[in-house]
C-alpha cells in the first residue's frame, strides 16, 4: 500500500526547493517565477524515528532502514485555477491523486522573491487556493450527477444511494463547506464520501514557510496560520525552505554546527516528515536482527495481515501467525532473547490490531 502526500501552495511559496531538500535532489526546479513545475515530482522520503536506533543498537543490526513516506511536489495553483487559469485542470487533477495535502504558505518578506499576488498575506493565500479546490469538487459533483442519474435510468441501485448522497453535500459545499467539513452525515455516508474522489475531504498539514531570522519564533503570519489551522481543524507546522535546502548541501557535522548557530535541534523537514506520517493517520512497526533494522508503515487499524502484507504480498495471502514484542519490552529487556526470556513475546493471530512500535516475526505459508 501506498502512502502519499501532495505539497501545493501558490506558486514561489518554496513548494519545490522544500521538495528539493526533503528528498537531497534537485529533481524539482526551483525558481523564481510561476509554473516552473508542470509535471508533479514524486519522491519517498525517511520518517525519521529515533526507536529504530536504538533498537539497531541493541540487535547490532549491520543495516536501519526507516519507514518512508511518499510526497508529490505538484505545481503551485493561482485564481481561477478551477476555470483552467496557469493550466490549473491539470494541476487540480494532480491532487486529487495524492492521500493527504501539505499546503504551504509564504510567511516571509523578501523583495526579491516575486509573489503573484503582489504582497504577502498567507490567509489570503490559503483561502484562494481552497476555493480552488472547493469549485473544482463542485464542478466534479456535477459531472457525477449527470452520470449517475443515467445509471439510475438503467436501474442501478447503488447509483441511488451515491446520487442521494451527491445531492445532500452539494448543498452544503455550495455554501463554501469543505467535504471534510461536513458534520451532518452518517458513518455509512461517510464511508460512500470517500469513493466521489473529492480534493476538500482529504486531510491537509498547513505548512508555514519562515525566514532563517523567524524560524525558531515564529512572525505575525505564522500566528494568523496556526489561528486558522485549529478553526479549520487541519494540521500545522513551519519549515524554512531555503535553510533545509542549505542544509541538504552540508555534511553531518557541518548540518549540527548550523542547526546549532540558529537554535534548531534538528531540521524542521523532520517536523514536516512526521506531521505528514501523522497527517495520514500511520502507524510504524519493526522487524529487527542482525542483517537490519527495518521501519514499516501501515495505516493506524490495520490488523497483522495487512501489516505482513507491506512486507509482502506472499506474507499477507499465507499469513499464520506474528510473533511479537512491543518495543518498551523490547527496549526493557535488552532485545528479543532477553523478552523472550521475561515472556514478553506474544503468539498474535488475524485478528490482532497491530500497535506503533510493534516489533514482529511473521509466519506465514505459501
């Protein structure tokens, strides 16, 4: 299973050279002018996680490998995006591929980077880009309507219900509510929302871009975001895009000297990563011995199976049984043997909700 989450803003907001940082390429070009994305970027990035150190250290894994999250640098979207101004169609589309959205929002000043909109004003900006989305949902509950009423004329059962649904939220969205918004529905309906593929129900990370002055602090821009975060209910984080783009050039002992002189403890990319990971509502688990220690990650709910199954398929379809030890016990007892010994490790069969931090052996039989 795929996780992925999309990064959008208007465009010279620092969309790309955050992409170009997160993932130590320059495969996303960064300049100062509009549209210089057209084609979105896809790379997987490391969720940093320090459990997973430690326990290498314990297991004397010769190899970590963490758990990875995909991000998508789409193309920045301007007014009118939805009536297919700065080639907006296409890049509408884009989003609505991804699994979540990481919107980010200028919140510094600097004369020689231009803004379409001529000043810098990031609720301004956020609200421009959401009634994007919210008129480009709107216009695909139309086309959705038309389809569905045909099949409806066929006899198509299940085309009723979606066709009920469809006319229920397109009020509401009408009125400028959000899918995601929408309070009014039931657990069915809310399940059947999720197959009309819309941009404004997926969950969204406001990302606020800082100076290097401001990073640590935060500005008045910052503080309207974070305003608007908890009132809309989304996520929230502030990233320097041109410091972690710096950052990425440096070796390791030059990248803590830095971090230092400007009072960071660790890259704000970190804050990014693990704010999409949660963003998403995933979850890491482990494998662990002598060749590696390997991060994994499944959504939170999933039960051991579906967890074999990010593994591999084959782990999944013979899936017999997990043998698993949580990672306090795991940390407690000195690594696996010494759990095994205080008879801390545990027999999971197919119904077990895999927990964060589960460290497992899977058996299955193919």
């Amino acid at each position: 299973m795929g996780f992925n989450c999309g990064i959008i803003g208007m465009p010279n907001v620092g969309k790309s050279t955050l992409f170009n940082a997160l993932t130590k390429t320059s495969q996303a070009e960064a300049a100062n002018y509009p549209f210089c994305t057209i084609e979105p970027n896809t790379g997987r990035v490391a969720v940093p996680d320090n459990r997973l150190d430690k326990l290498a250290k314990i297991a004397n894994s010769a190899k970590t490998i963490y758990s990875q999250l995909e991000f998508v640098d789409i193309a920045g979207l301007v007014k009118d995006a939805s009536k297919g101004e700065g080639l907006g169609n296409q890049f509408l589309g884009h989003i609505r591929e991804v699994d979540a959205i990481a919107h980010v929002v200028r919140c510094f000043e600097d004369e020689n980077i231009t803004h379409v909109e001529g000043s810098i004003d990031p609720i301004r900006d956020l609200e421009i880009i959401e009634t994007e989305l919210l008129l480009s949902d709107i216009e695909s509950l139309e086309k959705q309507k038309n389809n569905l009423e045909k099949k409806i004329r066929g006899n198509d059962k299940g085309a009723k219900t979606k066709l009920s649904l469809i006319e229920k939220i397109y009020i509401e969205m009408s009125d400028g509510i959000a899918a995601r918004k929408i309070e009014s529905l039931s657990k069915d309906e809310d399940n059947l929302l999720r197959e009309l593929n819309l941009i404004t129900v997926k969950p969204i990370l406001y990302v606020c871009n800082l100076s290097e002055s401001e990073i640590v602090n935060g500005n008045s821009y910052s503080e309207a975001v974070l305003r608007k975060a908890k009132l809309d209910s989304c996520g929230y984080t502030f990233v320097s895009a041109q410091i972690e783009q710096e950052l990425s050039l440096l070796e390791e002992a030059e990248r803590d000297e830095y971090l230092s002189s400007i009072g960071l403890e660790e890259p704000t990319l970190n804050r990014l990563i693990r704010s999409g990971y949660n963003l998403l509502d995933l979850i890491s688990f482990f494998t662990v011995g002598p060749k590696e220690a390997h991060g994994w990650t499944t959504a939170n709910g999933s039960k051991a199976p579906q967890a074999a199954g990010e593994i591999h398929t084959d782990f999944e379809k013979g899936f017999i049984r997990a043998e698993t030890i949580s990672y306090s016990d795991f940390i407690n007892f000195n690594g696996e043997n010494g759990a095994k010994d205080a008879g801390k490790m545990r027999v999971e069969g197919s119904d077990y909700l895999v927990k964060d931090g589960d460290i497992f052996h899977f058996r299955f039989n193919i």
